[in-house]
C-alpha cells in the first residue's frame, strides 16, 4: 500500500527561515511542491550565503577531482577558519599542478633531445665539426633508408641507425650535388633535423634529465603529502558544502512575500504532528501550518509501504510504473501470483534447486540486485514445490525398472507405469505427482487439451477478474459506486452471461439460453455507459486476454520438451554405450540442463511479468505516480522512513 | 500413417508460421524499443512490455499445434 499523505502549507517570517529549512531537512519528511507563482506571489531567492558557498564548493570539487581519491563523507560542522584553509589549499594544489605540468613538459623535450643527441653519437656526428665543412654537404633526418638508397647516385656517405620506431639517417655529398640530392630527399619523404639547434652533449642532456626528474619528484611528492594530509577534510567539507547549497537554494521553491515565505508541500500523514511540533520548537511558534485539501487530479507523491517480504516485489511494480496516489498499489498481488506464475512454468525440483542456489549465491555477491535476488529465490521456492506437484526432477518424470526398485527399497513411493518409448511399450517407476503436465489431457467440449493447458486458462480468468475487482475498487474509491458498477463490474457479468449461455446450450442447466443472452445484453449496455464505445471494443480483448494465460502451461511444455530431448535422446543413449561414453553423456547433460535453466529462469521471468502488465494491469492500472524524495538527508534513497 | 505424416506437416506449419510472425513483429517493436531506452533508461518497462506483447501469437500458435497432433489420436 502506499503511505497515506497530507498537504501542508508552511508560512514563516524571513527571520527564522533558515531554521525551518535546517528543520526540514533533518526531519527528511517534506517532499517539496515547487510554487507555481499561485496568488500572484513571486519565487523565493535563495540565502544570501549560496554564492558563496557555490564557490567553495567548487574550489573543494576541483580539490577532490584532482586528488583522485574517493573517500566516504563524515558528518562534520565547518566554520570561516576552515573555507580560508580550502583557499590555502587549492591554491597550493594548483600552484604544484602548474609545477608539474612544466616539468612533464620540459623533461619530455630535454628526453627526445636526449635520444637525438645519443643517435647522432651513435651515428658518428661531431655536430661543431659538421657545420664548418667546404666541400662536403651534411644531411641529418629521418627517413625509410632503403627507399632513399635505391635513388641516391652521387652518395659519399650514407649512414643510419634506429631511434625508437623511426629512423635516423645521416647523408654526406659533395657542394656541388647538394640541390640533386635535396630534390631526391624531398621525393623520398625527408624529415629533416637541425642539427646546428642542438648543440648540447648527450652529457649535458643526461644531467638536465636527472635534475627535472629530481624536481618532478619532489613535486609528486609535495602533492601526494597534501592528498594524504587532506583528502578527508576535502570529502567530508565538500559533503558539507553540498548539503549547505541544498539547504540555501530550497527558497527557490518557496512562494515568497516581503515579510515571509511560504512553503507548500506533502508529509506523510502519520507524521504531520511531529513535524508540526519540530518547527514550533525550532521557530519559538513563530510558524503556521496549514493542512491543505488535495484535489483528485493533484500529483500527490507516492511512498510505497509494504511490509518486509513484501518490499522485494516493489522494484516489479517500479520497473513498469508507480502507481497513483489514488490508486490500490499492485505489489501485494505481485507478491501472491509474479512466483506463483513462475513456478507454475519452470515447475521442476531439480532446476528450481539450482535456481535458489544461483539466486542466494548472487544475493551475497551483489548486494545492488539484492531485491531482485530475493524476488526470485522465492520464485524459485515456489518452482521446487510445483516440481512436486508434476513430478519433474530435471526433466525426468519416470526411471528404469532396476533404478525404481533400488528407490522403492530406500523407502521412495514409485509407482509402476506401462509407457510408450520409440514405438514400443516399456515398463518404468514414475515420481509420484498430482498432475502429469506433459501427457495428462481432459476433455472440454469434445476437445482434447493438455491438463495444464486448462488449468492455465482457470488461473487466467481469476487473474483477470481478480484485477478487474482491483479495478472496480479503484474506481469507486476515485468515481463512486455507480461508475465502479459499470465500468468494471460488467465485465465479471458479462463473463456470467456467457458462462450461463453456454452451459444453458449444452443443457448442462436447466435454464434458457435467452436468460443467458439477456444478461450479456444488459453487461454489454452498463459497459457501453461505463467506458462508452471503447469497452464495446475490447470485449474481445477480455477473452483473448484469459486464453493468453495458456502460455503458463505453453512455456512449461517447451522447457519439458527440451529436457526430455537432453535426457532420452542424447545422454541416456551415450550412457548405455559405456566407457568414455559415460563422461560425454555428462557432458551433454551439464551443458543441455544448463542451456536449459538460463532459458527457464528468462522465459518464466519475462512471461510472468507480462501477464501481470499486460493481461491484468489494464483492468485496473493507470500509473504516472510521482515517487516521493522528501528534502533532506535521506533523500537519495527516496524517503525510507 | 500417410494421415499422421499430414497432421504433423500442418503441426508443424501453426506453429512455423506463428513464430515468424512474432519474430517479426518483436524485432520491429525491439529496435523501436532499444531506440527509445537509448534516449530514456526509464523506458525499460515498457519497452520490455511492448517488446513481449507478440509472444502471445506463437503461444497461440503451439495451442493450435497441439490441437492439431491431438486429431492424431
């Protein structure tokens, strides 16, 4: 169900607003209605404090994102002394960044110089000596040599070595082949180094390298001290700096006048004496609250409170949509029908045992799906006991005749059964089971159905009415009874008739078919007055709504079918081989039932979910509830109360 | 026999054909779907929902098979 609400409106002098506001936001009760401008009243601005403390936090924000470090928040009071502290401290953090970004720059350049001068070495280069030639052109570059060569004649000398993944190429020619030879390097895809800019030794260069390392170092160092000694204080004032906007911008919300504020907004109904009593201790009385009437249309906030177990299915009912504060919360039917859908469909001891495992190994793991988890463990409890009821240990339903007779002496109840295996009889013990979902069939009409294909169809049509009572329900607490009457209850009426006519046709009562036909006649007049033509519409829509419930059945059969297909047709053949045989069996069993299980857990989920959004949330669910985040601490985790 | 080999054949077509159709119809209404949670992850349910809406064509499809295999005997 969902929390009962009450409208307040709160009006206080400017004087004590920021004590309302503290109080409101310890309480964590007020869901805050934004004022839309109603009495021609103007918005509120926020405390005169928020620009500031927006500045600081961003300082602490810029502080923390450069820190890198992510701590959990304790709750502390700050005062002046410590902003002034944030201001020392992000100066000194950036003043080391700027440091750092220099000496990352400058020891990048003196490292590739580096490397340049160590290449030129290595090449045999005096870089003095090269500069004062006559006769004899020196080039120093990068280039693919063996591109270069094959276009070179008049070489004197050609020379290169690698240098990281290039490769550095020394070219001497004489004066007078000098512009032969530049067109040839230009074609050739020349990069040229200047060899005259780099006149410092390989030494030097080293000696620089060391000393910008030893400064970076240090640099590092300074930085790594100011995280240690303050990432805490960071995290915890810029928690403090978060909740202090949040509390000076909440005004923005406010309708405002010269003298005072006025808030409006919902608080859980149960709670409205407490609130009151808060902020006339916090206000010295210096407060009026009013209760507020609610209009049917109004987006009152929805707070959903269900009881523990039922809690878990909740996220169900969010994943599709919250429901209206006027309207019945659907989790407790979730509850009841999401596992027993479920376990209708997977229906089997063995694979609802290895789905519970799963379920509660997951639940330990991953405490973000904890919710979920718990949904379907109790899915899966609900499957191990439908197993049961059909008599399905992963997918087997009957053994051989020596393995029932080692089972019936261990005290298990088998039964004998006469069977129809690849065309030819065969005696097995079959689990004992309340309804043989894969070849139990009844008759209805003359026509021969699967059992649980009928059984489907009866769970179907109780859904379904039991939704449209939510409806009706619904609609008489929002419409009043007369319009409950005909817009949902003559659906159930009109399913009266037809039943009516139907058995009045097969003579199974001894009534005439006409009383049967007046009665649809009549349901179909209060619809038409209900829902007008749209309901004259979806009158088939109702019966193909219940017939769409076969897939509980369907689903199930599929999932039997395959595992009978693993059982019989692949593995229990390679058993009977022997040998290693026996472990490829096992193998195609591991692999089969676990194809098997994944399909039974998705399949199951997906089906049981639709039949509840689509077949039964349409009698009666309208959605598009609000959540209810009350302004305060707790508000992240949307009001637990 | 000849009888039992044409009951399977048309098992076989209801429930072929009514898979195909929901195939179709599903990635045509998932595409959509994936589109409109790209731009809005709350979208989720609904888009699950209207996604598995025509499941209920190859259910059918399975009823009528098996109808059909039980004209079999």
């Amino acid at each position: 169900m969902s929390e009962a609400m009450t409208k307040i409106r709160i009006i206080t002098p400017h004087s004590v607003g920021v004590r309302v506001i503290d109080t409101l936001y310890n309480l964590s009760l007020f869901h805050v209605n934004p004022s839309n401008g109603e009495y021609h009243l103007s918005k509120g601005n926020p405390l005169a404090t928020a620009e500031s403390l927006s500045s600081a936090l961003l300082k602490a924000k810029a502080i923390s994102h450069e820190f890198g470090s992510v701590l959990t928040a304790k709750e502390h009071s700050f005062g002046k002394k410590d902003i002034n502290m944030l201001e020392t401290l992000h100066h000194d953090v950036f003043r080391l960044r700027e440091q750092e970004q220099t000496l990352r720059t400058q020891l990048q350049k003196v490292t590739e110089e580096h490397e340049l001068s160590s290449g030129l070495d290595a090449l045999g280069i005096d870089r003095t000596l090269v500069q004062k030639l006559h006769y004899v052109t020196c080039f120093v570059g990068f280039c693919a040599p063996e591109t270069l060569q094959s276009r070179l004649k008049a070489v004197h000398e050609f020379k290169h070595v690698p240098l990281g993944q290039k490769i550095l190429c020394a070219l001497f020619v004489q004066k007078k082949d000098e512009h032969q030879a530049r067109a040839v390097l230009q074609e050739s895809g020349w990069l040229s180094v200047a060899i005259e800019q780099h006149v410092a030794s390989t030494a030097q260069l080293k000696k620089q390298m060391d000393q910008l390392k030893t400064e970076l170092h240090t640099c590092e160092k300074e930085k790594e001290r100011l995280r240690k000694d303050n990432a805490q204080f960071i995290a915890d004032l810029e928690s403090y700096l978060d909740i202090k906007i949040k509390k000076a911008e909440l005004p923005l919300q406010f309708a405002t006048t010269a003298q005072s504020f006025i808030a409006t907004g919902f608080v859980p109904s149960r709670h409205l004496a407490r609130i009151t009593k808060e902020l006339e201790q916090a206000t010295r009385k210096r407060v009026t609250i009013e209760e507020l009437h609610v209009e049917h249309d109004e987006a009152v906030p929805v707070h959903l409170a269900n009881k523990k177990t039922v809690r878990n299915f909740e996220v169900l009912t969010k994943l599709y949509e919250l429901p209206s504060y006027f309207e019945a919360d659907p989790t407790s039917l979730l509850f009841i029908t999401f596992p027993l859908f479920f376990g209708i469909m997977l229906g089997d001891v063995g694979y609802g045992f290895v789905t519970l495992a799963l379920f509660l190994f997951l639940r330990k793991r991953k405490s973000d799906i904890k919710a979920w988890c718990n949904v379907l463990i109790y899915a899966s409890i609900v499957s191990i006991l439908f197993g049961f009821v059909y008599g399905e240990y992963f997918g087997f339903e009957s053994v051989s005749v020596e393995t029932g007779t080692a089972l019936r002496k261990r005290g298990l109840c088998l039964s004998k059964e006469i069977v129809e295996a690849h065309g030819a009889l065969e005696v097995v013990y079959t689990f004992p089971r309340l309804l043989n979902r894969v070849h139990g069939n009844v008759v209805i009409g003359g026509l021969e159905l699967p059992s649980i294909m009928a059984f489907s169809i009866f769970i179907g049509a109780l859904h379904v009415n039991l939704g449209l009572l939510i409806g009706f329900y619904n609609v008489w607490k929002a419409h009043g009874l007369k319009l409950a009457v005909l817009e949902k209850l003559s659906w159930i009426v009109l399913e009266l008739g037809l039943v009516v006519l139907v058995l009045s046709l097969s003579s199974m009562i001894p009534v005439h078919w006409i009383v049967g036909t007046l009665i649809m006649i009549a349901s179909v007049i209060g619809l038409y007055l209900g829902e007008g033509a749209k309901g004259l519409v979806e009158i088939p829509a109702l019966f193909s709504n219940m017939l769409s419930y076969m897939r509980l059945g369907a689903v199930g059969l599929a999932s039997v079918g395959l595992a009978v297909v693993v059982n019989e047709n692949l593995a229990l053949p390679m058993f009977e081989k022997g040998g290693f045989f026996i472990i490829g069996g096992m193998l195609i069993m591991l692999v089969g039932h676990g194809i098997n299980i994944a399909l039974g857990v998705i399949g199951p989920f997906l089906h049981s979910v639709r039949l509840h959004y689509v077949e039964c949330f349409s009698k009666f669910f309208h959605g598009g509830g609000i959540e209810y985040i009350p302004f305060g601490k707790k508000a992240q985790t949307g009001g637990e109360l | 026999m000849a009888e039992v080999g044409l009951i399977a054949i048309g098992a076989s077509i209801a429930i072929a054909t009514s898979a195909f159709a929901t195939a179709w119809a599903e990635s045509k209404i998932g595409v959509a779907a994936v589109g409109a949670m790209a731009e809005k992850e709350q979208l989720f349910g609904k888009g699950l929902i209207l996604t598995v809406i025509p499941e209920t064509i190859v259910i059918f499809g399975l009823v009528v098979a098996i109808l059909i295999i039980g004209l079999a005997g």
